[in-house]
C-alpha cells in the first residue's frame, strides 16, 4: 500500500503548452507530436478544457510506459479522407508505450457522415492500439472510415469501458491477438458492418482468449453482426452478456476457416428488440462448451418456417442452450431453440450433447 500512495505521488503531471492552437484553425500535428514525444514514462499528460486540435495525420502515442492521457473533454480531429493511406486513422499506441490510459478524450475521423464502408481506406480507424494493457475509459470516438477502436497484433490486453462511437465506417471494435480483453458499459452506433469483430489472423501464433463483453448499448441499424468471430485461430473463453441491441437482433457468427474449435462461450442475458429478419440468429462453427441461455430475441413470424435460433454448423461438443425466449420461432426439434447441420457423411448428432433444454 505505501509503495502505491508513493508511486501516485511521484507520477508528473504536464499540460499542453498554450502556444499550440486549441481552436481548430491550424494543423497541430507536428506541434501536439513533438509535445507528447517530449514527455516520459508514467507522466499524466492533460488537454486543455473542451479545446478542438486539428491534425492532419496520425497522432502517435509512443515510446512511454504507463502513460496517461487526459483528453479533459478536448476533441482531436483527422482532416481529409487520406485516400491511398489505408492505416492513416486518427490515433495510435505504439513504440512500446505499453499500459497506456486514454480518458475523456474525443477522437474524431474524417468520414462524411452518410458514407459507409470504403474497403481501400478500411483500416482508417478512430484508435489503433499495438501495445498490450491500454485502458480507454469515457472517451468519444465519431465519423471513422475504420474502427472506432482496434487491437491489432502486438496489443494483447486492454480494456474500453464507457466510451460511446457513433459512424464508423468498418467495425465498432474489433480484437485480432491475446487475451484478457474487456469491452463494457459502452455505447455504439451506426456501425457500418460488425459491433464486437474478434478475428484471430492468419500468422501462426495468433490467439483470442479471455474475453468480456457485457453491458453494452448498441442502436441499429448497422450492417453486420452483433458479435463476429471469423477465425483462422482460436477464440476462446468468451463472455458476452448483459447487453442490449435496439433496432436490430443479436446476431452472432462464429467460424473456422481450420479444425480449430472455439471453446468454452458464454452468452446470457442478451435481448434484440427488433425481429430477426432471416431464419436464423446465431450460427456457430466448430465449437466445444457452448452455452447458451436466458437471452430474448423475437423472430419474425411472418417469415416462413423454420426458425433457428441457434444454428450449430460443423462437429460440436457439449452444449448448453436454455431458458432463451424467443417469441414467434417455429423449428424443428425443439420450438426453434437449436438445430445442428451436421457434417458430410456423419450422423446426426456428431457428438455428445451433454445438456440442453427446449427454452420458451
């Protein structure tokens, strides 16, 4: 405990000189860049209050450990559409400036607000994170042609929590290596493909694992799903839980383009408000330890028969999906609660099905 009161004590804090513009007016790359690279480890680095810094590039946060950065309110801003940089986004953790904090910090991209996905400039993202342990907490992120926020290779940990993104132009978070992420208590919007993206890459090694969603607000309509795991390497040991999508249904995807499976997912207490439009609104690909249970999601009953909503694809172990109210499914077996496509030239039930339930 001493040794903590003492580390707080000692942490310096270094404010934004006011010769560089906080209005808007200017271009403060090269300015706000060299400031922040003049800093040290373990510095708590302050904004000026609800001031607006113009940048006309990627802002680096680099090199420092343990560093903090209070946005006090402030709002960032990418000019220009960047065509021809597809990574030019508006911030990004890199260098080794490992458990880095971000807070009260608004960072804004520049995407018109009505365009949506442009594949070349796809990865234009509002935070791109390459450092492990970042911890983003109440910041805003608005009008990205990527991501609002990104863990790419080499981030490994991090948590966002209270942050709230409106107008991305890819995903609204997405996760591509490590473990021990932790994604709550945020609000999203207008997400131009999928809210929660966890996708392991293809270069060997790469692994998701340890991962909470929960308590987040997400307001459709967006273009994807609510939670996608199209992986080439395992995804495993996820919670997703306690949120809710308005607008649009809590579709989630899993799948595997190898014979890894994703084991040991969570899903409760989930709810869509808006009926399912098509006849199927989870469907998992090799998976082992599954549960399922307690979420809400209506289907649409004008739709034909049947309706799924889960649908197992590929070979499947130990699975538990109950207790989910799912007002307006009709499917076989069992109401509509589950069904397993199973593989070419296997039986029905492929594997042992240790637990499950009919549900509502």
């Amino acid at each position: 405990m001493v040794q903590s009161v003492l580390f707080q004590r000692i942490r310096r804090v270094v404010r934004v000189p006011d010769t560089i513009d906080d209005t808007g007016s200017t271009d403060v790359l090269a300015e706000l860049q060299a400031f922040f690279d003049s800093t040290s480890h373990n510095d708590i680095v302050v904004l000026g209050k609800n001031k607006n810094y113009r940048i006309s590039h990627t802002l680096l946060l680099r090199g420092n450990r343990d560093w903090t950065l209070d946005g006090n309110g402030s709002r960032i801003f990418l000019t220009g559409r960047g065509e021809g940089e597809r990574t030019r986004g508006t911030m990004r953790i890199t260098g080794g400036a490992y458990g880095a904090t971000i807070t009260s910090l608004k960072l804004e991209g520049g995407k018109p607000v009505n365009e949506g996905y442009v594949k070349s400039i796809e990865a234009q993202h509002g935070l791109d994170i390459l450092e492990p342990g970042a911890t983003i907490e109440d910041c805003e992120f608005l009008n990205v042609f990527g991501d609002f926020v990104n863990f790419a290779s080499g981030a490994s940990s991090g948590i966002v929590r209270g942050c709230y993104g409106n107008r991305s132009g890819r995903q609204g978070m997405s996760i591509t290596d490590g473990v021990d992420y932790c994604l709550e208590d945020n609000e999203l919007r207008n997400v131009s493909r999928t809210c929660f993206d966890i996708e392991p890459g293809t270069t060997s090694g790469r692994y998701v694992g340890s991962m909470v969603v929960r308590r987040n607000s997400i307001y459709g309509p967006f273009g994807g799903n609510f939670v996608s795991a199209a992986a080439v390497a395992e995804v495993d040991d996820v919670w997703i839980e306690d949120n809710i999508v308005y607008n649009e249904e809590i579709g989630i995807r899993t799948s595997s383009n190898t014979q890894q499976m994703s084991r040991r997912w969570h899903i409760l207490r989930n709810q869509g408000t808006k009926a399912a439009s098509g006849s199927t609104v989870m469907r998992v690909h090799m998976t082992d330890s599954f549960e399922i249970r307690d979420n809400i999601q209506p289907m649409n009953p004008n739709r034909p028969a049947p309706h799924f909503f889960v649908f197992f694809q590929g070979v499947h172990d130990d699975f538990d999906v109950r207790n989910n109210h799912i007002p307006g499914a009709t499917g076989w077996p069992n109401g509509g609660q589950w069904y397993i496509e199973p593989p070419s030239g296997q039986p029905m039930w492929p594997r042992p099905l240790t637990t499950y339930d009919h549900g509502q």
